[in-house]
C-alpha cells in the first residue's frame, strides 16, 4: 500500500524482507518481483527519478516508441501496489548495518520532516544517478531542453541524432570524447567547452582530422521553442545553429546513504556479481547506481535478478512459507 506518514511510523517495529531505496524503473522491477516471490517489501522513493525525463523511450521491447518515463513509473508503481508492496514518498538519509537487519533513517515531508527508522534484512540500492547539465543564469533555459532535444544518454538517442548538427558539451577534455563515438550517427559535430576548460593540442589535431568544430566561447543560453532547441547564444551574441545536443558532463550518483558500510565501487558505481550482489551479503544494487549500461531494459532486469538471488538466499534458510497442509482426520 501507499503509506502515510503515519502509516510509516507504525512499520517501525517490522523488520521487512526487503527495503527497496529508489522507485524507479529498477526498485519497482526488483519490488514486483519480490512481493511475486511473498517477500515483504518496501519500496522507499524521494521522486524526480531520472527517468522521469524520458520524453519518449524509442528502444523498449514490447512498449510502442512514444511511451514516456513517466507513464513507465506510473504503470510499474500500480503494478507493484496490486501485488500489496508498500511504497513511501521519502528520502533516505542513512543505511545502518546492524548484523542481522539494516536500520534505515528516512525523512518524510521536505517542510516540518519527521523521521523514521525502519528495518529489512536486505537492501536492494535502486537509487539511481542524475547527469550534471550546463549552468546557465537562468537553469529554466537549460530544463526547457533537456531530454527533448539536448539529450543526456548516447546509447539512448544516437539514432535521433543521425545526420543532425549537434552540439556536444562537455566539463573537461575527457567527457568530450563522447564526439568520437557520436561520428558514427553524425559528421557535423561542434563541440563547446564554454571557455571552462584548456583542450590539448593532440586532441584539436584529432577533431580537425575528424572535421568536427571546437567552440570555447563562454555561452549565454540555448534558443528554441515548444521545448526544442534550435542552436545556442553565446555570451558575445553569436547565435550557432543546432538540430540537438549532447550533454556530457558527468553525474551525481545517489549512494550517500551507504557512506556508513564498507563496499566496493568503480568510480561511483557499486560493484556487483552477476545476480547484483555488491560486496556485501545483504545488499544488492540495481539499475544505473550499478556498473553496467544505463538503460531501463537492463534497469528492469536487475532488478528481477536482484530479488530472485534474495528469494533463494530467504529459502534457503526457511525451507517454505506455504501454509501448513491440513492433515485428514
Ligand atoms: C533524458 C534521458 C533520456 C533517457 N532515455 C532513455 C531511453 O530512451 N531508453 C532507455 O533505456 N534509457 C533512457 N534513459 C536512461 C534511463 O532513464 C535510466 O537508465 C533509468 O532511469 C535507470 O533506472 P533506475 O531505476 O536505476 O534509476 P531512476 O530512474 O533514476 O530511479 C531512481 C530513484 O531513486 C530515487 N532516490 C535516489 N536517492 C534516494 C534516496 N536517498 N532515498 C529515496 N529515494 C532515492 C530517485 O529519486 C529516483 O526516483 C534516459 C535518461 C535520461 C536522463
């Protein structure tokens, strides 16, 4: 069920299966999987997942091209609640591993919070990252474009790009290297750093080879309407015409809450095994926080991975949870 702050506070003295910290398209894939296997779980979730800027997922078997993020996350929440999950609105702020169980402290409510403490016996972090963007004066410029046509993800939306002029923007020489691998969708490549950041003379010998611009103007804002950018200002007034960007800047990775336990990670990416086992027993880690392609198909199968591997550790040790039969008189 959706809990309430009340209701939350009553779960206090449960120990859950399993506590889920991110709804997104992996929490709820390992959620609906997990209530199928009569695991208790809980899903706890603070909202603007990332992929709720998924305008539109043109690369999801089975869903027709124009689905959005959000309908994903709407239609995998009810899914997951049919199946009597529990689900909160409410934003981890630390994980405790007490031995047996893991003590999470939750915040409820942003104004005038309370907080509770509440326990499973696994952890599955399914709480994703968040891709840093452009810092413009006005961040609305920049929120009017992302995820239309100033994308985040080349995986996700190279094919969109094909043939365009597109702008690639990056924080440092390295997160420009996304250009080489965009050449292979478009030749007409411009790439800004914003006057942020020194390039190397080996990589400007590289992109004249390729043929791709370097622009390292300060920039002022994009230009567009109805949500698509058509080309970006700089500071100097200089309108340069685009059909799309790319952003590649790096993200944040939402992990603080595990800073109390010792795991293992790559760069901001919890390692796993290939059932999403991290380098503790109990806890499991799902969809983009994970090493492994950020994508809500891989998203969704981790999660089915994590909580199949949970459900045969839990049987393992119980044996069954069906009810006894009744023996005949
Ligand atoms: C613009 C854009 C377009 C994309 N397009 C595509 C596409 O076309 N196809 C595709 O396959 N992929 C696409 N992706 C990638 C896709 O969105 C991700 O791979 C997917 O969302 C990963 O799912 P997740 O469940 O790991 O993370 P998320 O969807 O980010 O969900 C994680 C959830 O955890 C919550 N959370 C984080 N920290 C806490 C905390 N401490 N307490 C409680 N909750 C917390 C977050 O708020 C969020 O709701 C796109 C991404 C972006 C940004």
């Amino acid at each position: 069920m959706q809990l309430s702050k009340q209701q939350a506070e009553q779960r206090t003295d449960q120990v859950y299966d399993v506590l889920v910290v991110g709804g997104g398209p992996a929490g709820l894939s390992a959620g609906i999987y997990l209530q199928r296997y009569l695991l208790s779980t809980l899903i706890v979730d603070k909202g603007k997942a990332r992929s709720l800027w998924m305008q539109e997922m043109h690369n999801y078997l089975g869903l027709p091209p124009d689905s959005s993020g959000r309908d994903l996350l709407k239609q995998g929440k009810a899914h997951y609640l049919s199946l009597d999950g529990d689900y909160l609105n409410a934003f981890v702020e630390e994980a405790t591993d007490e031995g047996e169980t893991f003590a999470l402290r939750v915040r409820i409510g942003r104004n005038n919070p309370s907080y509770v403490t509440l326990r499973s016996r696994y952890l599955i972090a399914a709480s994703g990252i968040i891709d840093n963007l452009p810092t413009f004066t006005d961040m609305q410029n920049v929120y009017d474009y992302a995820g239309y046509n100033l994308h985040v993800c080349l995986i996700c939306d190279g094919y969109e790009m094909q043939g365009q002029r597109v702008g690639v923007f990056g924080r440092n020489e390295g997160s420009l290297e996304v250009a080489f691998s965009l050449g292979w969708f478009t030749s007409d490549i411009t790439l800004f750093t914003g006057g942020a950041f020194d390039v190397s003379d080996g990589f400007r010998d590289r992109l004249r080879t390729h043929g791709y611009r370097l622009e390292e103007r300060p920039l002022h804002r994009f230009v567009g309407e109805n949500h698509i950018m058509s080309g970006v200002e700089l500071r100097d007034g200089t309108l340069i015409p685009l059909d799309a960007g790319l952003v590649s800047m790096g993200s944040k990775y939402h992990a603080d809450y595990l800073n109390g336990i010792d795991l293992e990670y790559k760069g901001g990416n919890l390692v796993t095994d290939g059932m999403n086992r991290t380098s503790h027993p109990r806890i499991f880690a799902v969809g983009d926080l994970k090493v492994g392609l950020n994508q809500v198909i891989v998203a969704a199968a981790d999660g089915a991975l994590a909580a199949t591997q949970i459900w045969r550790d839990i049987r393992r040790q119980e044996g069954s949870r069906a009810p006894a039969k009744q023996s005949a008189a």
